[in-house]
C-alpha cells in the first residue's frame, strides 16, 4: 500500500527535538538496570578508563577498570568506533579477577569478553535503551532473539543525581558482546584471504535477514541503521544437522541478531500517514529517497537489507542504477550466469523499489524468503549450508585467536 497523496505531516525523525518527544515520559529511576551517575568525577573517570581501553596494549596489561557507582567492568579493548558511538569489548570486573586469577581453564572461554560497552551521547543512549525494551514487549516469543537487549544504562555527567531529569551529557549502554562475531567480521574473513561467500550460504543470510526486518517492521519498528558491523551472528547449539526451511533443531539458535538501535523509529508514536525525511549518515546504506531529498519510510530498511546482502555476494558496497526506460533502480554490479539470477533480481527489485508506505502498512516481503528458501530445499542444500557454516565457525574462531592479547577485535 503506497502512502496518501497529501500526507499529514513530514517529519526529520533524526532530529534531536523529536527524539526528545519520543523520551519526554522515561524517567530511568523507574527502570531496572538503569542509573545516573552525576557530577565531573564520574565524567572524567569515564572519558580516562575509555581513552586507555582504547590503546594498543590494553589487552595485554589485563583490561582497564570502569566503576560506574557500584557496577565495574574491565574494558579489554577497542570492539569498533562509529560516528555515534565506540563499543568495547568488556568483562565484569568480577569475572575478568576470576580469569587473571588462572581458575578458568580453556572450557571456561564463554565468560570472558562477555559484554559490549557502548559508549554515547546520552540522548541516543536513553533512545537506544527505551526503543530496545519497547520492541522486546511487542516481539513474539519466539522472535526476541533477533535483536540484543541491553542489561545496562549509566548516564554519566551533568548536574542533577535526582534520575528525574538528569541532563547527564554521556550515556553507556552494557549488552551481551556477540561471541561469534558481527556478519562485517564474516565478510572480513572471507576478503582477507582473496575468497567469496559461497552463493548458498548468501542466500541463508538473505532469509534471516529478511526475517529480522519483517518482525521488526511487522511490530512497529523501523531500525533505518541495518549494516553487516550491526548484525551479530547467533551460532548456538552443538547440534550441527542440516539446514531446511523449518529450521530444525539448533538452527533455532543459529542466524542473525540485530544492535545498534539508536536511529531506529517507533512508527506507533508518529501519525499513520506521516512520512518521513532527512539522512542517517551511513555512506553505503543511504536508500535512493534519502539520498535525493525525497519522503521515505520503510525504504530506510529495505535499502540497508539489499546493500548488506550485495556486500556478502559481491564482496563490496552496493551502487545502484536508474533504469530510463521503467524507473525501475537495480545494482550496477552484474549479477553471475551461475547463480540462481531470477532469486536475486527479484530480491533486488523488490528491495530498492519499495514504495513509501504508510506507517501501519509495511510492505511483505516473505514471498522473497519463500523463494530462497525453496529453492535451498529443491536442490538439497541443506548439507552445503551446514558444512559451509562449520567452515566459516572454524574459520572466525581461529581469527579471533589470533587477535586476542594483540589490541584487536
């Protein structure tokens, strides 16, 4: 359903004043797992602990202690820095004494490097931390584990300890830190070495990542940020049987989990028929309508889903074309004979040209997941997939090996 000739109202949802309007009712003394942490020493302890955590040897003198009031963490390194914000690779300090003190052995390694400290703006880490448990209220059971909630927010800095109102300047948001890495480190690993995703395995990512987006969009929540450095792999379960459509057993447990929701939109706090204008930033994930100035809504995710997936099937960022003739826009790149080119043109098509909808009418794209999906049963891929993944296990725990103790992630 394409949205209204004349809508009620244009809106920059990237705008700071209409992500307070959004915040004007969260008061964090009435959250658990939040706290205020007011005044310079708490500021200065903060911006000290992540300028040294984020130095080379970090990691090799053990970690830099963090105490936010009576939660500390050792930050073990640098996980990634953005335009908004840096991440850390993180331990709770009790855990890391434990880790130093030689009582885990190697069958212990989950519960180092168990979190990820976000470091913010206090504006974007309120927002991170109220769309995040918005959004776990609305999913289905089964669908919360397509996004990472966070388990912690400090608000550092500013005057006021009340919580009421604190005008606190930095926010740091404590999530679960993905064990298996982002679908950024997969692409890397695959580049590093001159090698290319195999098309089957693109095309399970392609189907969890449509399912990601559908929930998202299905329950009210367009994330306008999806990117392979903001999609964490889930590699659950032992249980290493072959991939099928019903996802069997630890398949369950396998696929992708969604971070980084500090640009995401509650569609249910704006009008049906608004629509939306301005830019997130992100070079490379900018869909055609924000590029040009033009209204948008779901378009902001649709984009971001085919740019993510052309960077695992082609090993670099997508560009698109104008077709003259249908105005129709496709990929520049040209898309291999030996694929299954029908799936992807679809994929394609469907994804950057979807029509500016209206906020309670998402577009469905489940006859895309459909197609890939049965098209891996008819050619029996399920095997392919599971050995590829195994591969690709070993492959990514080998690299993080590597790193560990060098100042890397």
């Amino acid at each position: 359903m394409t949205a209204p000739r004349s809508y009620a109202i244009r809106i920059d949802p990237f705008d700071p004043k209409v992500i307070d309007v959004n915040l004007a009712s969260f008061d964090p003394r009435l959250e658990k797992g939040a706290k205020v942490h007011a005044g310079e020493d708490a500021s200065n302890a903060l911006v000290a602990a992540t300028k040294a955590a984020g130095g080379a040897r970090a990691r090799l003198k053990g970690g830099v202690k963090l105490s936010l009031g009576d939660a500390e963490y050792v930050l073990m390194g640098s996980a990634g820095s953005g335009a908004h914000a840096d991440v850390f690779e993180a331990e709770h300090a009790a855990v890391a004494a434990v880790s130093l003190s030689g009582e885990l052995d190697d069958e212990d390694d989950d519960l180092r490097g168990g979190i990820a400290v976000k470091v913010q703006t206090a504006r974007l880490a309120r927002w991170e931390w109220v769309i995040t448990k918005r959004l776990a209220e609305r999913l289905a059971e089964t669908d919360i584990p397509l996004i990472v909630q966070p388990t912690a927010l400090h608000l550092v800095g500013g005057s006021d300890a009340s919580g009421a109102t604190a005008d606190a300047t930095t926010g740091v948001i404590v999530m679960p830190f993905g064990a298996h890495g982002t679908l950024q480190d997969v692409l890397n690993a695959y580049l590093r070495v001159g090698d290319a995703m195999d098309e089957v395995l693109v095309m399970y990512y392609a189907i969890e990542l449509l399912r990601v987006m559908d929930a998202l969009h299905r329950d009210g929540v367009l994330h306008a940020d999806i990117k392979p450095d903001n999609l964490l792999v889930r590699n659950g379960g032992e249980e290493w049987c072959d991939w099928a459509a019903h996802r069997p057993r630890s398949w369950k447990d396998k696929g992708l989990a969604l971070i980084d929701f500090g640009r995401a939109l509650d569609l249910n706090a704006f009008p049906s028929n608004a629509v939306f204008f301005g830019d997130h930033g992100t070079e490379g994930f900018r869909c055609v309508e924000m590029v040009n100035g033009e209204a948008w809504t779901f378009q902001a995710d649709a984009y971001c889903v085919a740019a993510t997936i052309h960077a695992l099937l082609f090993g670099k960022y997508m560009k698109v074309s104008k077709n003259a003739a249908t105005g129709a826009y496709a990929p520049t790149e040209t898309l291999r004979r030996y694929w299954k080119t029908e799936l992807w043109e679809a994929f394609f098509h469907a994804l950057l040209n979807c029509p500016t909808s209206e906020l309670r009418a998402p577009p469905c794209f489940k006859s895309l997941r459909y197609g890939f999906e049965a098209h891996l049963t008819e050619t029996d891929a399920g095997a392919k997939i599971r050995l590829a993944m195994m591969k690709q296990t070993i492959r990514m725990a080998d690299a993080y090996d590597r790193t560990r103790g060098k100042g890397k992630i």
